[in-house]
C-alpha cells in the first residue's frame, strides 16, 4: 500500500497519486506562494469545510487554467486548532472528495491556499502577515464564511455582546470579534494609502454583503466616537466606490468529515485522514466530503478589480439578481426544507438526512414546505429556475446516501436562521390577498417542532443534545415552564416568544398563527410518540 502524504513533500510521489486515481493541481505550488506573499490578490476568514470544499477549488480552477498566479492567503478568527491541526501538518492543501448518488467518488488536492493565518495580534507573526496583505495595493478582494452568527454584534435583547463591548473600549489594536479585526486591518489598508477593496460576505444567509457591511462601519463608527479612528476612515469605508461590500449566494452541501470517508481514502495509502474535533470543538478533516452541485452567485462590484471567477463557473451579475437567487434558495428551495428536516430528525432519532428523505412523513414535510407552500410566493430569479432547483434538491440533493450530512448539524444555530427561512415566506403570504396565511400548515407545525426540540427530549422522552445556539441560555428559559407530558403547559407563556418578530421574522399572533403553532406543540408535547403522531395527523390529511 501506497504511503501518501497530504503535504508539499507528498506530492512530489505523483505516480502514487495517480494510482489512487486522486487528481493533483497543475500549477508551480512553490511559485504560487511566492507570488501571494509578494502580491497577495484574496484574502479569505473562515477555515471551514464550505471554504475549503468550495470556495478555495474555484481559484484551484483559475490558477490550473493560468488564469491566477496567486492562491489565497486563508484566515481563522475562531479556531486556532484548524490552523496548528489541520494547515500545518498539510500544507494548508486540503483533500476534496465528491460524493455522487451512486457512490462512486471524485477526489482532488485543492492547494491553492498559501498559507493559513490566526487572525489575532496575540499570534504575531500571523499578524504580521495579514496586516502586510492588507496593506498591499494589489490585494483585491476580502471573502468570508464565518456562519451569519460571526456578523452578529449584539443579542437578542438588543445589548452588545461582550467581546464586541471589549473591541470597541479597547480600539483596533486588540481586536477579537471577527468584525473587529475586519475592521482592524482595513484602518491598515487606509492608513497605508486607502486603496479600494472589496469584502465579500459568502456565508448562507440573506443580504449577507448589507450585514457584513453594517457591523464593520458599527465597528468603525464606534471607534471613532471614542477617538480612535478618524471621521476619514469611516467615511472611506462608508463609499461604496472605495469599499465595496458585494451581495452572494452560495450554495453546496459540506457536511462534516465521514469516518467511513477516512477509512476509504486511508486504504489507499493517505496518511493522518482521521477527523479531530478541536478544543473549540470543532469536527474536521483534512479532507473535506461534499455533494458536486454547487452554486455561487455573486455581485460584480470589486473597485480594486478581481479573479477571472465566472471562469470557475461562478455567476457574475447584479445585485438585484444576486438578491433574487439568494431569496429563492434560502427562503423557498433548500434552506427551510433543511431546518425543517433538521428539527424533527433530531425529535425522532435520525442521524442523516438522506435517511430522513426515506421516512413517508419526513419527506413529505420537505416537499409541503417546498413545493406546496413556498413556490406559490417563491422569487424567480431569472437565471434559475426555481422548480428545477427544488426539484434537484429533493430528488437529488438531499436523498444522496452517500452525503454525511446530520440534522444535528443544520439544526446549529436555528435561531438565527428562522427569521429568513420561514418569516419571508409569512411576510409574502401576509401581504397577498390572493393567498391565505391559515392555509399554511408545515411551517406552523416547524416552528412548534422547534420549540418542541429547544426542550432537549426526543420524541421517545430520551433527553437529548440540543445543538449550538447563540440564544439557547435565552431560550431555555423562556421555555422553563413548558413541560413534556404536559400539553396544557404550551399556553400563554409562549406568547413573547410568539411575538418576537426578530425571533421569527413576524409577530405570529399578529399574523393568526400564534394558537395553530401552540397547537400543534401542545399535541408535541402530549408524551411519547406524539412528535410522530402530530406529523402523520397533520400532513396527511
């Protein structure tokens, strides 16, 4: 059995490679650094697996085609681990595996990150380095995929949260907050002669380019009130022909490292495959498994000018296109069909969603929220259709057997999602005459699985985990008096919650749907086996 490293060194074996059938970049790896560090071009935050499953493979493609000389340089403002755990060891390179429907694979070595750097003062030759980056004329462009819950500068209560309260007090020397240090290293870029630039925001989720450019300038403004900054710098970030903050959609499903994917690739002789889950917790790879269909949508507004992307198979395009095709897929065509897959295969046991797809109830959730209540107010964005597109993710996407992806995982963050996922929708149905609001039946019974789910007991009344969630303290006890096996506890102290627009994106009393979603949790809450019962009473009648 072959011995194969994923590092520089390994891939000088290139016969050993080709004998796994594992495909390797065509570029000068060593030139391509040399030239980044020199004039670096795109800078990205966020080390994660859509970053490095997706994003990094399209300047991959542009660097094979000699149409870049220059990588990515690729910073971490949350975990420290990724970078000593999995970017040293390998290079920064890391193994993409596709998962197609019948099984087979495809393999790649994407290796078109230099380097990956520890976004913080505290690790200062890292430092160093980005602020170097920033300060060169030549960088281009600035991406993101941090979760939407890394533009978040404030709670739910309105209030600023702590390290946010620490950044602002403390100036942009000792940035912490991932908006901070954005902010932090663009007072470089300005101080060392203002420069355009453009940020990108690529994570999943709506006007992602508007949130990324509200919390920096509430950064930057917040600097300045206190004497920090100069006015010129906040009002050089606040051009737009200076600093521009391009909308996108991103779409692609990269769910966490198999252990049956490390098995395999390990038999054909790739060393040091096994995931680790760092001290922060997070679950990674050096590989990274993922779906093929993968779509980016981005505005092209980039002042400092930018990749050939649209080579890569990236769409270039207006705002109004870009906000069209994000709100089809996060409102209508993938996004609520997940939460709502995530919520109740946690409730009822499952561990991947492509089982969850097998399940008579489960599916026909997805397809009610899909196709029976989201296309009738769904946006059409003119370079995709929307039918074909929730057609390829529920016959498709999300039945792939092959697709690690959990509900535990999509169920992370949920608050901060509902307000998109579901709201949009309810804000269309509230405004069309045409339409009835009562005529909506899963996304109600969503929103109840959700809370039914916030109280971490299946459905067989096993406790179980509740994942990630930047309001679970906040939610919990809101929900402190809501009781399984006690239906007659889902009553009115739901009610703040019910009509907490910035929760749900709507006041659901306002809109009628405050008693059907206390309804349906009530029947959720009524003992074992009710989640189940509710679910086949409800979307089968």
């Amino acid at each position: 059995m072959k011995n194969l490293q994923l590092n520089e060194q390994g891939l000088m074996q290139k016969q050993n490679w080709r004998e796994a059938q594992i495909a390797l970049p065509s570029f000068d790896w060593r030139q391509m650094r040399r030239e980044t560090f020199a004039a670096p071009r795109w800078v990205h935050f966020g080390e994660g697996n859509i970053f490095r499953g997706f994003i990094a493979g399209l300047q991959q493609r542009l660097l094979n085609q000699g149409l870049e000389s220059a990588g990515i340089l690729a910073a971490e403002t949350f975990d420290d681990g990724i970078i000593d755990r999995i970017d040293l060891p390998h290079d920064s390179m890391t193994l993409l595996v596709t998962l197609r429907p019948d099984g087979s694979t495809d393999k790649e070595v994407i290796a078109s990150v230099a380097r990956g750097l520890k976004a913080s003062p505290r690790f200062l030759p890292d430092w160093q380095a980005l602020c170097a980056a920033f300060e060169n004329p030549s960088l281009q462009m600035v991406s993101f995929t941090i979760t939407e819950k890394g533009y978040a500068l404030r709670n739910m209560d309105g209030q600023l949260l702590e390290p946010v309260r620490r950044d602002l007090q403390n100036g942009p020397e000792q940035p912490c907050h991932a908006m901070s240090v954005a902010a932090a290293l663009l007072l470089r870029r300005f101080q060392a002669g203002a420069k355009p630039i453009a940020l990108v925001s690529m994570d999943n989720c709506s006007h992602n380019g508007e949130k990324l450019r509200s919390s920096v300038l509430e950064i930057a403004h917040g600097w300045q009130e206190k004497g920090w900054v100069p006015a010129k710098y906040t009002a050089w970030l606040e051009d737009e022909g200076q600093v521009s903050f391009p909308w996108t959609m991103i779409d692609k499903i990269t769910p966490r490292p198999s252990e049956a994917i490390a098995r395999q690739l390990e038999a054909l002789g790739l060393a040091d495959m096994a995931p680790i889950v760092t001290e922060k917790g997070t679950y990674i790879a050096p590989f990274v498994n993922a779906e093929a269909p993968q779509y980016l949508v981005v505005e092209d507004r980039f002042p400092n000018g930018r990749p050939a992307l649209e080579a890569a198979g990236v769409y270039m395009t207006d705002r109004e296109t870009v906000n069209r095709t994000e709100r089809m897929k996060v409102t209508t065509c993938l996004n609520p069909l997940h939460t709502g897959l995530a919520i109740f295969g946690c409730l009822l046991g499952y561990s991947l969603i492509a089982d969850e797809m097998r399940d008579a109830d489960l599916k026909a959730l997805a397809e009610r929220i899909g196709y029976t209540e989201g296309l009738p107010v769904v946006t059409d964005p003119g370079i995709l259709s929307p039918r074909a597109f929730l057609d390829e993710v529920v016959k498709q996407r999300l039945p792939n057997p092959f697709l690690p992806d959990t509900p535990q995982r999509i169920a992370t963050d949920t608050s901060q999602k509902l307000p998109i996922r579901f709201g949009e929708t309810l804000k269309s149905y509230a405004a069309r005459p045409d339409l009835d609001i009562s005529s909506l039946t899963a996304i109600p019974l969503t929103l109840a699985g959700w809370l039914r789910y916030l109280l971490g007991i299946d459905d067989e009344g096993r406790e179980m985990p509740v994942s990630a969630d930047p309001m679970l303290p906040e939610l919990r006890a809101a929900l402190a008096d809501v009781r399984f096996g006690h239906p007659d506890t889902a009553g009115s102290v739901l009610d703040p919650l019910l009509e907490n627009a910035a929760l749900f994106g709507v006041n659901l009393r306002e809109l009628g749907l405050a008693p059907r979603v206390k309804a349906y949790l009530a029947e959720m809450l009524s003992g074992n086996g009710a989640v189940r019962r509710t679910l086949q009473k409800h979307l089968h009648s």
